[in-house]
C-alpha cells in the first residue's frame, strides 16, 4: 500500500534525475552548418562549470577533400575526444590539422590530444607565447572547476609556431589566413579567415548574444584594430568565440559599437579628469548593450578596466 502511494514520488525523481543527469556537452556538440564545409559547435554562454565541461566557447571545422581542419581545441582532453565524435557524425575524414584562434584555456588545451591522433598544430608564434605564458594558471584554474573531468589533460602550444602576423596556407583544397591586427581579448588572439566561404572565425574578437569581458590584460585599442580588419573583410559569415553565428552587422552591434563606445566614453572621462569612479558612475547604463546576457556582472568592470588600461597607456 505505502509502495503504491510512493510509486509516483519515485517515478518522477527517477525521471528528475535523469534529465538532470543527461550530459549537457550533447545538446553543445550539434554541429551546426554555416555553409556546405563550414560547421561549429556552440558553447555555452554560461562560465565554466563541472557540467559543461567549460565548453563555453565556440569551436569550428572544415572539411576539405583531403581532412578536416579544426578551429581551437577545446579546454581539456575529455572534451577534445567528444569534439572528435561529434565531428565523425558529419564525415569520416580526420582531423589533420588544428588552428588555434587564441590563447585562452578553451580555445587550445585539446590540441595534444589531436596532435597524438596525427594532427599538426596551426598558430601564430604571438598566440603561442601567451599560450605558453598562461597555460600554468589556466590549467589551475581549470582543475578547480572540472577536477576529475581534466585528467589527462595537457598543455601542448603548437610546436612550430609562425613568426609573421599574417599566414596564408592551404589545407586540402581550402584556403586560410590567420590574421593579426592587435592584441584584443588576449594578446595574440586572431582572426581565422576561410575567404572560399565568405566566413570568418573570429575568435575571441567577437562576442554575441552575451556581454564581452575585458581584462586587466586585454587591450581596446588592439581589439577595435583587430576588429576593424574584420570589417574590411566584409565576410558573410561571422562565427564568433561566443554566441551564435552571424552576419558583420550584428557582430558590429554587439562587439565593435560596444568597444568604441567604451573607448570614448572613458577617453572623454579621462579628458575631463574625472576620477575612476566617476567614469564607471556616468558610463554604467548603456541600453543598447543591456540585452546582452552577462551585462549585469561584466559591463561597470570593462569600464572600469578599460579606464585602468587607458589611464596608464594614454
Ligand atoms: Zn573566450
């Protein structure tokens, strides 16, 4: 009798844990199409937790007729193994080669799991050193969220790096370039440029549908640089570091309008000798920006990093 008045109770927990329980990196890696060879994974919007794996970024790849290239790696090898399934539900061809758009923790830290599948590591010397500079702090960083999920996980920056800001290289029978022009969210982040497609990767120098973050080590000017190149591009195709695909306008919007207005509105504070303060006070409500997700806990502190930064490199 009290098991048939429990059985609903049990039924629906049982059920509550099992959704709750379904992986969250399924729903992340769906590829989704850009054009006929361009795909992308989107991550989460959310920080990095246990239960996305810290897939909070986006990741790319390309096929061409002899391989399939991949854009960033991935924060630890566990995700950079599921990566690589995700991708055989789209083509039986490997990946043979990996570029790397940036430095951050996600964009890179699987890339010596698909080095040890026979892949070859594709970056900018720039994108390398800062890979090397911050790999030790990221790597503790990343071990605190994900713990038993970082095993095996090891810092591999692309062994011979390219010294130029800009490489063109075929891979297959696709063409890139990977393109500096500024220091942006982390020194050396660049752009991933798939002219054949009209598509570009922009790493970490777009920011959709959630509000950038800039760091005490991220640089404005260097970023609307770097994002100015993008425009001239003219690409059809924006596939951001965070946030849905989508076109040059939207990607201006969201990310350039954002950064200049931050520029100038700090620059005008700066002029005026207002204080730190007072700056992030007069600049802490833009409307146009407050839809971005994040808005709430990032937007005063880019101001007020921005005002740091331009402060001490006037
Ligand atoms: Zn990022």
């Amino acid at each position: 009798m009290l098991l048939r008045t429990l059985l609903p109770a049990v039924v629906f927990i049982l059920l509550f844990v099992a959704i709750v329980s379904a992986d969250e990196l399924d729903s992340i890696l769906e590829p989704i199409s850009v054009t006929e060879r361009v795909y992308y994974f989107k991550g989460s919007l959310d920080g990095r937790t246990y239960e996305n794996q810290a897939f909070n970024n986006n990741l790319a790849f390309v096929l061409t007729n002899d391989g399939v290239v991949l854009i960033d790696s991935g924060p630890s090898r566990k995700v950079a193994e599921r990566v690589e399934q995700a991708i055989g539900t789209v083509t039986d061809m490997p990946v043979r080669w990996v570029i790397n758009s940036g430095s951050q923790d996600h964009r890179w830290l699987g890339n010596h799991y698909f080095a040890e599948r026979g892949a070859e590591i594709i970056a900018l010397a720039r994108t390398a050193e800062t890979q090397s500079r911050f790999a030790e702090q990221h790597l503790a960083r990343l071990e605190n969220v994900l713990r038993d999920r970082l095993a095996g996980t090891r810092a591999m920056p692309a062994p011979e790096p390219v010294e130029a800001d800009r490489h063109a290289v075929e891979l297959g029978d696709v063409r890139f370039e990977l393109i500096f022009a500024g220091d942006a969210h982390f020194p050396g982040d660049v752009l991933v440029h798939i002219p054949d497609e009209g598509t570009v990767f922009a790493g970490d120098v777009v920011y959709l549908d959630r509000m950038l973050g800039l760091h005490p080590w991220s640089d404005i000017r260097g970023w609307l640089d770097s994002f100015a190149v993008l425009e001239a591009l003219e690409p059809e195709h924006v596939i951001p570091g965070h946030g849905a695909a989508a076109d040059l306008d939207k990607a201006r919007a969201e990310t350039g309008d954002y950064l200049q207005a931050i520029l100038d509105g700090v620059i005008e504070g700066l002029d005026d000798w207002e204080q730190l303060n007072e700056t992030v006070d007069r600049l802490a409500d833009m409307p146009r920006f407050r839809h971005l997700v994040h808005y709430e806990e990032w937007h005063r502190m880019n101001v007020n990093r921005a005002y740091l930064d331009l402060e001490s490199n006037p």
